[in-house]
C-alpha cells in the first residue's frame, strides 16, 4: 500500500516536472512525501 502511493507520488512529481507549469512549491513537497514513504516502507521491511 506505502508502495504504491509512493509511486503514484513521484508519477506525479515527475508529471509536474515535464508540464509547463508547477503549482509551485506542491510539486516538490509531493517528493518529499514520496521519499519519506519509500524511505518506511524499507525500514519496515528490513524489520
């Protein structure tokens, strides 16, 4: 499930990347959370 937001997260930070216009500072906290997630979801299964 953290996987697949993560995912979809970064499918739509790099959509913001490629268009001609950003909603500003979104787009960027969108990665953020992006790599949060990813960055759980390998400390919990390492555990």
């Amino acid at each position: 499930m953290l996987a697949t937001i993560a995912v979809i997260l970064l499918i739509l930070w790099l959509l913001g990347l490629v268009s001609s216009y950003t909603l500003g500072g979104f787009i960027h906290i969108l990665l953020v959370i992006a790599v949060v997630i990813f960055l759980v979801r390998l400390a919990t299964s390492r555990s």
